[in-house]
RNA sequence: GCUCGAGUGGCGGAAUUGGUAGACGCGCUGGAUUCAAAAUCCAGUUUCUUCGGAAGUGCGGGUUCGAUUCCCGCCUCGAGUACCA
C-alpha cells in the first residue's frame, strides 16, 4: 500500500473533529501553556500558502508542548470586523455580517485542510454580539475609570469625585485633559450636576475630545492617512480636507511610562521592542517659559517678570537640552502656534500672514518630504531671555510642528542642525557655548563629555550637571521645571464606519451616557446604505432605528426622540483593534454570559505564553493591547500586567511573480535626449531594465526608465544622460507581462493550453490583436509581495490536493528561518514530499520485483541496531533543540537525515520507529497517526509522551580528527578519543601527508584541542 | 537622516561560548530502470587548476595557532520611522 495522503489525512482529520482531541480544559493537573496565532481578517479572498506560516509554526510548538506534558490552550478565531467587508456592502448592498459569515466558512474549510490541532469550541468572533458585548463593557469600565499618577494606576470614577467633594482637584495628580481648571471642594460641590460630568470627562480613561479627520467630501466618507496621496483620496483623487469632529479618545497617554518600562520584562525581539520605545518617544528635558518683551500697539504689554509658566504671557517651549539654554539665538514657532496672530508686528504682519497661508496650502506630506528648504519669516516680537534678559528675536517657521511638544522651540543654532541651518540661511548670529567645539561648519550635537562655556553659571559645568542645574534655576524664577514629554498621543477611538462595535452610549442634553451592563450588547441597527448620512454623519445616522429609551432601557425609532425618556445613540462604531485589544482573554471563557473572563480562568491560564503574528502591528495592536490588559489590571479584573509573555514575528511569504514576453528587437533612434525631453514611445509594450541593450560604440548611460499606464497604454519613457545618442532597446515585450504563476511549469514554461482557457487570458489578452500566441514565449520570474493583483497567489488547498497537507506543514517550515522574509517556490515541494515517501517506505516492506503485490505494514519487534538507535537519539535531542529554539526549519532537514540513514540500515524496528512516529507527530501529524494506529496503539499520537534522549548511544570512543595547517583543513585521521594530547601530537607529525606538508622544517608549534582539532603552525 | 536586521554555490538555506565552510533540499549533469515518459534509484555538482593543488562566506584592515563567527572602518540590500526640539 502507497503513501495515499489524501485519504489518511481526511480520514485523521475527521477523527479528531469527533474526538474534540484539540479540547482543553481549563481544570488539569499538569502545567499549562497558551499558545496563540494573531486571529486573522476573513478576507474574500481567501488564504495562501503564506497565511498559515506562522500557523503551522505555532501548531508543532503547542503540539510538541502537549507531548511535553502540557495542558495546552491554542484556539482561533476572527477578527470579523473591518473595512473590505464594509466597502463591499457599500458597491453590492449586501450585508457585511453576509459576506463575512461566508469568508469565516472557507476560512474554515481552507484551515481544516492543513490539519491544525486548534480547539474549535473556544472560537471567538469580533462583530459577533456576545462577543462585542464586551468590548462595549470594558470601554464602559474606560468610561468608568481615570488615572492616578501618584498610585501609577487607573482607578474608579466615583473615587475621583470623593477626592473632588472632600479637596478639591488641586492635590489630584491624574492624566487630563490640558484645559482643567482648578476648583476647590467647596466649588465642586456647588456645581450642577452637569458641570460635575463636564469636568470628569476631562479625567475619564476614554473621553471626548474634538479632534481632526480627513473628509473627503466627494466621496462622502472619512479617510485613514494612508488612504491619502499627495493631499487628494487615493481613490478618485478628491481632495481631502481636515475637519473637526467630537471623537472618542483612549487615554493611552497615561499609561505611556509603563508600556515603556514593562517593554523590558518582555520576551521579544530588540526591533520590535525598540519600535514601541520610539512610539512612546520618551524624551526627559525641560519646559521652558520665554516672557513675550513687546506685543504690537494697542495689545497689552508684556508682564515679564510675574508671568507662570502656564499663563499666556510667554512662550512655553520644550527642550531636551535645557543646558544649552544660553546659545539660544531666536526663537521659531510652528506657523500654526495660536500666538503668531497676537505677537506679529504690524509691519510685519502681510509677510506673516503670507507664510501662515502658504504653509496651510502645503500638506502635511509636502512638508515632510521637503526637508531641504528652509522657509520662515520673523513675527518682528522679540521674547526675554530667562537668565540674560536679552531680547530673542521670534520667528515663525514650518520646520517646528504645531503637534509635537508645545508648538515652539528656543532655538539653539550652536547645538541643533536645524536651527543652525535656520540661523545660517536667514543670517541669523550663532553663539558657540560648547568648550573646544567647531562649529564653523554644522551644530555641535554631542552630550556626554561636553563642557559648557560661555554660559554665566552653567560655564565650566559637564552636560548632566549643566542639565541639573538650569533647571533647578528656571524652577527658581518660576519659569520652567523639568519635564518628561512623550511622542505617544491619545488615541483617537471613533470611526465614521458601520462594519465596527457600537459605542454604549446615548447623549442627554449633549452629556455621554452609558447604556446598563445588563442591557448589552447593543446591537449594530440594520441600514439601508453604509455611507455616510447626506449631512455628513457616519452611516449608523441612516438606522431609522436608533435611539435609546430609557425606560424600557431598548432601542426604538429616532424620530420619537422628542419623548422625555428617548435620546440619541452615538453614530460612531469603534475601531478595528477594539475588538482585537482583549481577545486572548476571551478564549480562556469564551461562552461565559455573566463576565468576560472567569476571575478562575483567567487566573489559570494567566496571559500568552507564545504568540505569533506579523510585525505589522508593532505600534498598533500589540501597544493597545498592553494598554487594555494594564487598565483591566489596575481595575482588578486580570491578574497580569502584560497580555504576550513572548512574541515571535513570522516572516512573509513572498510570491514568484511570472512575467511572459515575445522576444522582439525594436530599435529606437533617440537623436534628441535629454533630461528634459523624456522619448515617448507610444506603442502598448511592456519592458522591464533587464531587456536593454546598451550601444556599446556610444559612450551613455541609460539613466532612467519609467513606464506609466496612461489609459491602459503602457508608455516608455527613456531618460538618457547624454543628448544624442542612439538607444537599441531588445527584448520588448508585445503584451502585459504579468502572468499568472499557476500558468507557469516548473521549468518556467508557459503552459499554453491551459493558459488560453483561463479567465486570466480571456480577460486580458481576448480582445487584443497585436501579437500572437502560437510563437515561443519566454518567461522571467521576480520575487514580488504575495497578493492577488499580481497574480502570484499560490492557494494551500492546492498544494494539499496535490502533495498532502503533511508536505504543506513540512515544506513551510523548510523554506527558511521563521522570522525571515522567503520567497515561496512551488518546485522545491518535491523535495519534502519525497522525504515523506521515504518515511512511509520505512514502516512498511517492500516486495521483491519478481513477487510483485503491494506495500504492507511492517514493523518488526527486534531489538534495533546499534547504529540505528544513534540515529534516532541524535534526532531527538537536535529536533527538540530546534524546537525550543523555533529553528524549524533545521530540524526538518534533521528529520531528513535520520530518514535517509534508518533507510540505509534497513531499519525497521519498532524500539525505533515508535518514537520517531512521536518525534515526527507535530510535524506531520497525519502519516504520524496513521503510524501510530498501525503500530497497535489506540487513541491519538497525541497523547504520548515525548521520547527521551539517551547520551549513552551516542558516546564515541574515536574522533575523526581534522589536520590543519595554518587553520586550514588538509586531511583527518582518525584517533582514539582518550588518547592524550602529547600522543596525539606525535601521532599526527608522524603522519607521511603531514610530512609533505612540513617539507624539513620542524613545525613552530602544535596546537592540539582535544576532541575538537588538531592545528600545525609552519 | 535615524533605528533595527541581513549580505555564504545557479536557488532556498546550514554551521557562531572562534575549531573540518557549503548540512538538508531544489535545480542542473551523467548513469540505471523503461518501447517511451512519469515515478524511483545511483553518482557528481563553490570557483580556478598545469590535476600536484590553490583560492574562497559583501569590501578593506585588525586580534588569534585558527575568524562566516570577535573588533574597527566602509559598501549594498531589506524593514520600520521620520524636521520629536
């Protein structure tokens, strides 16, 4: 009987469907260990084979783990809400909870194939209601909650209003909004009951705030930044206009200390960790107060002697260098700074105005693409210095940005590149404050080490002293303190969408409430259409149902929301990594109705021990995850700090793009190039710089090559160095390259046949007329991102329909290292594919050619040979190695080996095969349960216990020692292993080829590792 | 620009408390089997070579008996981030 893969692994798969073998239970005895898969977004188009990488990887770790003695927790489920579902309601009108429920099937079906050991009755879906009913809980609790900076925690509201009925918020130390006034308990207790709320959603951990969006108004719609080119929507190209809106915020700014303090407890890897540090963007300096010397006639004077650091009298800058505080020169605020409009002097006033209305003109974009040019104009105010008390000249600026710090700098040309570049073009004096420094050329911008000069008090004082000490004196005049600023911002928590958890909430009087617990969840309302409202509001406004009523505490029709106990629901849903921010506390109690995790449940499995996903969510799920499970901490409702103990980034599956193309040579006489007179070439080819010739008689270089589509006509553009030259340009292509890969054989042919039946062909080239098929066609290859639009995909479902799912899981482990980046290659399978044909020949006996008849199982009870127990124990220590390492990739090829060297010695023996059988099982789980039933065991592979590992059939009594000469390797000789190294030494000189190498002198030295090598110095 | 990572055969990659560079697989070449093909099996496959050998892990130095591995300086590629004061 042959190795028929389909059948064994339908026949496994189903029986662990039965069985529930994956369940776990959240009572055991034994150790527990939760390995989890980011879940992913059920797109329509379904997996391919670089989807289940990371999959496969965590799927033989949780299996090796329950081999191990573990009682493992590996679940999946869906991320299920998002936007491709949502714009495809928006062009057909079909539901997104429709398409999506279709996705998640064959989601389902294509990952059911590959045979993963998930415990199916734990799965979580984001956009199902018993699902988000607790995202909406937990942004309530959110609601509920502010932070403490002096307890470092998040606390309940009702503490904060205690603190504010008995003393008042002066002696709080809370994150809050900027704009809080101090009150004293006496004034907070006369407040109305609406003043009370007002002033404590300035302290809630989720609060509204207005804040800026991309409105597209053409399309009617709210855009993501990136769905933003050049100022105008990616899609159409509309512009795109900032508006202001009232959004929810999460304060995630409280908690930025922490996420970046706990990074260090953290079992990941230095990138990634140092990408959250940069998000953060912790910087530790000063805030410093420059009191404004003269406003324009007519506006007050300026109080520079009495004005706080917080009053409006002066400029608030931050600086991380506060040492440097007397090389300040001038002073640059953003364009945008709300004091450039009070400070400008009449004269100078059209020019500032200009500028303020030329930068506004530019995007965000621009400006940050366009880094080289300096621009500015001066306000004609001067601020005070602090300690000199000489008048600073104010600029205004577009290289300071209005969102960073407080929108202003003190510039210090001598000590930073930018304001030295400034000072330089607009001629502006530098003074150098740094001992032994050159500054003729660019800012001097080193710390450690440097002495400050020239700086009254600060002169003579090293970097960290100076530091010290300016603030310490800033403190004293009452203009700066020391301040640690971070670049993390709140996070905005609105999205005008439909497809996304709706807010529990209604608004009295324009005040936020929170819908009851027990009346959750509150469901997303049927709509006619998913765009916006045309008024402008997000689609939720369409809903002719949506308003709450407070009595019978339901939703009912808005158009009653004149009745007393009726008001309106918020209109926005939440963001896609709501939902994603607590998952994997979910799968621990997933149908649990009371609470959303058992305070039991929750306490055994703890938090993530592995988790595997891509590194594109460096900065967004992974920190806001953080954030959600410190916040439930503080509150007691978790007992960890962090919610992934040790993450892993798989690497992407790249795809082999194919490109076909008729070999043409065109000759192009391009008598008049240049740089400015880009040759067109109007014709519909394609050409890649692969394919020029270069005229080797003309001294030229082919500078640069663009192609543009300019309806549907591919354009060459040939840019040449020199003016006059001519171009020979071979190898054109006469029709779109891309191909389908799945069009293309193993040895890079066009299969032609079936490439004209395609969809792909007929779509493409049925209309053209331009060339013809039947002539030879060639075909290059380039390893691209996998994705549909450049038809690369290769689809798991077919590699397992083909080879099995157990060469699938084998073969993506053997591509390469799991975190790196690897093109995939349907070709190669062969290889693995073979190495399981071997495995299976192994345990089955091979009949003679004159007997003919079929394989049959046979595995015999004798004891094994002494070579073939060596083999199998040096394969379970490096496979288990590997494992714990994650280098699967190596203990495939480890498995490689052993199979090839067990072929060798005719090896049969179940004292060997049995184990390896287990060896094998997380690997290939399939053929490893069907060894595993052949070899008389009931129940699955998965129930048994790891092999061990022997030293004793490994131990060698020779070494096959290398012979170098001057470290390199001539020959080896094979010795004793307890031969003493004096011995040895003589042995190897003694040696005729060592001779040969020694010619007559004697060697300088030997050096001899016992073991290891054998080294002579000549 | 900054941060992180990586450069090894035709290709994917292996080897790091410094100790036989190229494991394993693909591809390729030759052979066996076959009417033939597929499949399978065997042998070879870093480069150069006067067939004795010699060189060789992005480049240039250094430390060492010995460097893919450690140190210094560069180059290239990839990922992230971007005027962060």
């Amino acid at each position: 009987m042959n190795y028929n893969f389909n059948e064994i692994e339908a026949k496994w798969q189903k029986y662990w469907a039965d069985n529930q073998t994956f369940k776990a239970s959240n009572t055991s005895e034994k150790p527990k260990y939760y390995v989890l898969d980011m879940f992913p977004y059920p797109s329509g188009a379904g997996l391919h084979v670089g989807h289940p990488l990371g999959y496969i990887a965590s799927d033989i770790y949780a299996r090796y783990k329950r081999h191990k003695g573990f009682n493992v927790l590996h679940p999946q489920g869906y991320d299920s809400f998002g936007l491709p579902a949502e714009q495809y309601a928006i062009q057909t009108g079909q539901h997104p909870a429709v398409t999506t429920e279709n996705n998640i099937k064959r989601y389902r079906e294509q990952l059911d194939k590959i045979g993963f050991s998930f415990d199916w009755s734990r799965e979580v879906r984001t956009s199902n209601p018993e699902y988000y009913k607790w995202t909406q809980w937990i942004f309530i609790q959110l609601f509920e909650s502010w932070y403490d900076h002096e307890q470092d925690k998040s606390r309940a509201i009702s503490e904060l209003e205690e603190i504010f009925s008995s003393e008042g918020n002066k002696k709080v130390k809370a994150a809050c909004d900027d704009d809080v006034e101090d009150f004293t308990a006496e004034a907070w207790n006369a407040f109305s009951s609406e003043e009370k709320q007002k002033n404590l959603l300035k302290y809630r951990l989720t609060y509204l705030a207005e804040t800026e969006v991309n409105w597209c108004p053409q399309l009617g719609t709210v855009l993501a930044n990136d769905e933003i080119v050049n100022g105008v929507s990616e899609r159409g190209g509309y512009p795109v206009v900032r508006k202001k809106m009232t959004q929810w915020s999460m304060r995630i700014s409280a908690f930025a200390e922490r996420l970046l303090q706990d990074l260090n407890k953290l079992d990941w890897t230095e990138s990634l960790k140092e990408s959250q540090r940069n998000w953060i963007g912790k910087s530790v300096g000063a805030m410093v107060e420059f009191p404004i010397l003269s406003f324009p006639e007519g506006e007050e004077k300026a109080k520079s002697e009495k004005a706080p650091p917080s009053g409006a009298g002066g400029i608030r800058v931050f600086t991380t260098r506060p040492d440097t505080i007397f090389g300040v020169t001038f002073m640059t605020l953003a364009p945008e700074h709300e004091l450039v409009k009070k400070i400008m002097t009449p004269e100078q006033k059209e020019e500032v105005e200009a500028y303020i209305a030329a930068s506004a003109k530019r995007s965000e974009r621009e400006r940050m693409a366009d880094v080289k040019s300096i621009t500015g104009v001066f306000t004609g105010a001067y601020a005070e210095h602090p300690f000199t008390k000489e008048p600073v000249p104010i600029w205004i600026g577009d290289y300071v940005l209005a969102g960073y710090g407080t929108g202003a700098v003190m510039a210090v040309p001598c000590g930073d590149q930018r304001d030295y570049d400034f000072a330089k073009h607009f001629d502006l004096p530098i003074i150098n404050i740094f001992e032994n420094a050159d500054i003729s050329e660019e800012a001097f911008s080193g710390k450690e080490g440097t002495v400050i000069a020239n700086s009254d008090f600060l002169s003579g004082l090293k970097y960290k002293e100076a530091l010290q000490k300016a603030i310490l004196e800033l403190e004293k005049l009452g203009l700066g303190y020391g301040k640690t600023n971070y670049r993390l911002r709140d996070a905005v928590f609105s999205r005008q969408r439909y497809w996304g958890e709706p807010f529990p909430v209604y608004y009295v009087n324009g005040m936020p409430q929170m819908i009851a617990k027990e009346h959750l969840p509150l469901k997303l309302p049927e709509v006619e259409k998913y765009l916006p409202t045309e008024t402008g509001e997000p689609p939720l406004g369409n809903s002719v149902d949506w308003a709450w009523d407070t009595k019978n505490n339901e939703v009912v029709a808005n158009s009653e929301t004149d009745h007393e106990t009726i008001f309106p629901l918020e209109l926005n849903t939440m963001p896609g990594w709501a939902g994603s921010s607590w998952y994997l506390f979910r799968y621990m109690d997933p149908h649990n109705e009371e609470v959303f995790v058992s305070k039991e449940a929750q306490q055994y499995w703890e938090n993530v021990d592995l988790y595997i996903g891509g590194s594109e969510h460096a900065t967004g799920h992974l920190l806001y995850s953080r954030f959600w499970t410190k916040f439930l901490k503080d509150r007691g409702y978790l007992s960890v700090e962090e919610p992934f103990k040790k993450l892993i980034n798989q690497g992407m599956i790249l795809g082999e793009s194919a490109f076909a193309f008729k070999v043409t040579d065109i000759f192009i006489k391009c008598d008049e190039i240049g740089l400015s007179h880009p040759f067109k070439l109007e014709v519909p080819v394609c050409i890649s710089d692969d394919y020029i010739e270069e005229n080797s008689k003309e001294d030229f270089v082919l500078k640069e090559l663009l192609i543009s589509n300019i309806e549907d006509k591919k354009i060459i553009n040939i840019l040449s160095e020199v003016s006059l030259s001519v171009i020979e340009v071979k190898y054109i292509e006469t029709f779109p390259a891309r191909i389908d890969v799945n069009y293309i054989d193993s040895h890079n042919n066009l299969k032609l046949n079936e490439f004209k039946e395609s969809q792909f062909y007929k779509s493409f080239f049925g209309k053209a007329s331009f060339y013809s098929l039947d002539e030879t066609f060639k075909v290059s290859r380039e390893v691209e991102k996998m994705s549909k639009s450049k038809y690369n995909v290769v689809n798991p479902d077919d590699i397992c329909e083909n080879y099995g799912a157990d060469t699938l899981r084998m073969y993506e482990m053997f591509l390469g290292p799991l975190e790196q980046a690897k093109p995939w290659n349907t070709a190669g399978i062969t290889g693995v594919h073979n190495f399981l044909k071997k495995l299976w020949k192994l345990y089955h006996s091979t009949p003679s050619p004159s007997e003919g008849g079929e394989n049959s199982f046979s595995v015999s009870d004798e004891p094994a040979s002494k070579d073939s127990l060596k083999t199998l124990h040096k394969t379970i220590k490096k496979v288990a190695e590997d494992i714990e390492n994650f280098s699967f990739n190596t203990s495939v090829s480890t498995f490689m080996i052993c199979v090839n060297e067990l072929s060798a010695q005719n090896c049969n023996q179940r004292e060997v095969l049995e184990p390896l059988t287990v060896l094998i099982a997380p690997y290939a789980p399939h053929i490893a349960e069907e060894f595993w039933s052949k070899l008389g065991n009931s129940g699955s592979v998965v129930t048994a216990e790891y092999p061990v590992y022997e030293e004793k059939f490994l131990v060698e009594s020779t070494k096959n020692y290398p012979i170098s000469f001057n470290g390199k390797m001539r020959f080896t000789m094979e010795l004793p292993l307890d031969m003493s190294k004096e011995e040895i030494e003589k042995t190897v000189l003694e040696d005729e080829r060592s001779k040969s190498y020694l010619s007559e002198a004697p060697p300088k030295k030997v050096i001899v590792v016992p073991g290891k090598i054998v080294n002579i110095v000549v």
